[in-house]
C-alpha cells in the first residue's frame, strides 16, 4: 500500500454528487463555514460512507448556489504542478489538492474505505502485492485511515 499521491480520481469520481453530508457537518458549516454551506442543498438519497456511519441519508453536496443544480465537479477541488520532477509520466505532471481540506466532508476524510473500492475507483495507492492478499492490504488499509474513520477489519 502506497501513501495517497494526489492522483485526483476519488474527488473526480465523488464530487459529481457521490458525497453527501450529516446534518452535523452542515450545522458545523452553517455556522463556521457559511461559504462551503452555500453548496449544501437538499435531502440526499445515500452517502457514500453510509456503512461507516450509520447514516442512510443526508444533505446533497455540492450544489451550484447560483442554479441549484448538481455540480459536475467539486467546487473545492484545484489542481496543481506535481512537485515530484522526477516524475516524468505526463499523466503524472499535475495532482489535486482540497481548498477545505481540513472542512472537508466526512465521506472524503473516510475514503478509502475498502481494498474493493479503491480497485473500481482505480486508486493509485494500490500495489500489485495488496490486489494477492486483498485481506492483509484492507488491515494495512485501516492502520493508515486509524486517524481519519473506523476500522473495517
Ligand atoms: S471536498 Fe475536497 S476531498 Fe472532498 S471531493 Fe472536494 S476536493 Fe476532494
Ligand atoms: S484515488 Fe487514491 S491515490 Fe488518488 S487521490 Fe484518491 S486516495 Fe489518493
């Protein structure tokens, strides 16, 4: 298991409506953050750390304050000139960072949750050896997140 390297792919895949927020954090947000609260709108059907949770539902993120539609993209997500110049792979020139990073929801703070997941969203974290002991990597997995969500195994 690689440390994340800023790939961008979860934001890009989640922030087009796969995220959703508790009514703590919007509250949280209201209050402290009213311009990440401008984006919250509407009941959602589902999160997607739901199982970590316990929450089936909550508020859709993120939505345009000037149409109140979805977002395509996360308001929140900017992209960067990747710092590593040892890199030479033009696909790895740029990586992405999080302008609320520390605000950010808890469905991006728990991500990724599991060895699964991380190989249908293509994580760059994955090694070779994690996809032949998928059991051993989701361990490794949650030793790495123990700050950040609970444990799956
Ligand atoms: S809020 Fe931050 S971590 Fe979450 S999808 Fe947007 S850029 Fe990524
Ligand atoms: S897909 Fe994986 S490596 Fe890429 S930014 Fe997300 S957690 Fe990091």
């Amino acid at each position: 298991m690689k440390d994340c390297n800023q790939c961008g792919k979860c934001c890009i895949k989640y922030g087009n409506g796969g995220l959703s927020a508790a009514a703590s954090e919007v509250e949280y947000w209201e209050t402290f953050r009213p311009n990440i609260y401008d984006y919250v709108g509407g009941s959602a059907g589902g999160n997607l750390n739901g199982t970590l949770s316990g929450a089936d539902s909550g508020e859709k993120i993120w939505i345009s304050p000037d149409t109140g539609k979805q977002l395509e993209r996360c308001p929140w997500l900017r992209q960067v000139p990747n710092q590593d110049k040892t890199n030479l792979d033009k696909s790895s020139r740029i990586q992405y960072t999080c302008d609320i990073y520390y605000d950010r929801p808890d469905d991006c703070k728990h991500y990724p949750v599991t060895i699964e997941q991380m190989v249908a969203d293509k994580c760059e974290m994955i090694e070779v050896r994690d996809l032949d002991n998928p059991q051993q990597a989701q361990l490794t997995l949650d030793k790495l997140m123990v700050e950040s969500r609970p444990s799956l195994s």
